[in-house]
C-alpha cells in the first residue's frame, strides 16, 4: 500500500497530511483509515490531520474523518482538522459535522 499519509510525531502530538492526492474519497479511504487508526495504539495521542491538499471529499471520506474521531475519543485522545479549504468545510457545515469535529 502506498503511504497516503505523511506523519510527524512529536511526543504525544502527531500531525498528519494527506498526500499525492487532492480527494478523500472511497478510492483511497480504506488506506487513510488503516494509517490513521495505526497512530491511535498509544492513548491520550493529539491526532492534527491536515488537510490543506483536499478539495473534494465524499461519503466514505467522511466516516474515514469520523472513524478518526471515534477511535481518538476511545483511547482518550483528540483529532482535530487543520487548514480545510472552503468546499469542504462547506460540505462539513451543511452536515452540522462543523459541530462534531474539532479545528485548528
């Protein structure tokens, strides 16, 4: 599987970006759950995924951000979202998930 995730992690902090694409979508969001979930085998982690690269997200993107979200919350860490562009906060907002997700 090709690395759809670059991760820096200082300590308990990672920060995570997507690579190589500009779309969340069900074509690549097994592989960024997979990498996503990887990070979260330590508790208390702070996830930042940083999505400046994305301007489309679909569906299955979606669950993958709140799949993230779930898994963080159950080993009592945070996921934040950093640097969404205009398009998908939009999408976020009109599915009231601007009021689930935390940003940066």
């Amino acid at each position: 599987m090709d690395t759809l995730l670059k991760v820096t992690r200082e300590n308990n902090k990672i920060t995570g970006t997507l690579v190589d694409t500009d779309r969340l979508n069900a074509t690549i969001a097994t592989g960024v759950k997979e990498q996503l979930n990887k990070n979260f085998d330590d508790s208390e982690i702070c996830f930042t995924l940083n999505l400046q690269n994305i301007k489309f997200i679909d569906s299955t993107g979606i669950g993958v951000l709140i799949s993230a979200l779930k898994t963080a919350r159950q080993h009592n860490g945070e996921f934040y979202l950093t640097n969404v562009n205009k398009e998908v906060m939009d999408l976020l907002a009109l599915m009231k998930l601007d009021k689930v997700f935390d940003f940066k």
